[in-house]
C-alpha cells in the first residue's frame, strides 16, 4: 500500500495494488476508485481530502 497527499491540489491517493486498472468509477464528486478486471480495489482518488477525509488528524498504525 502507498498513501501519497497532495498538498498544492489537496488530493489524497490511496494505492493497494499494482494490478493494471480495468474500470474507473466515481463514488461521488470527490471519490474516484479505479478497479482491475478480477473486481480488486486497485487505488482511491480522494479531492478535497482535508475537509472530506479529515487529513489533518491522519495516523496510521501497522497490526501484524
């Protein structure tokens, strides 16, 4: 997984695998996904990902 922002466009990009991308789909105005052909979640497209996603209070934590 890569999580990159954005902050000049405040875009936040979610990619959960290198799976070449088979469909793009609009979730709503400010959240694309794009998808391969086995119907695996390829990336997220977040725009406005301050006030949509909160990205001002992001952490992350690794569970093994």
């Amino acid at each position: 997984m890569n999580i990159k922002y954005f902050s000049d466009t405040d875009t936040l990009v979610i990619d959960f695998s290198d799976k070449k991308i088979a469909e793009t789909k609009d979730l709503n105005e400010n959240v694309l996904v794009e998808v391969a052909g086995d119907g695996s979640l390829v990336s997220m497209t977040i725009e406005h990902a301050r006030q949509i996603a909160n990205m001002m209070d992001f952490s992350f934590q690794q569970v093994k």
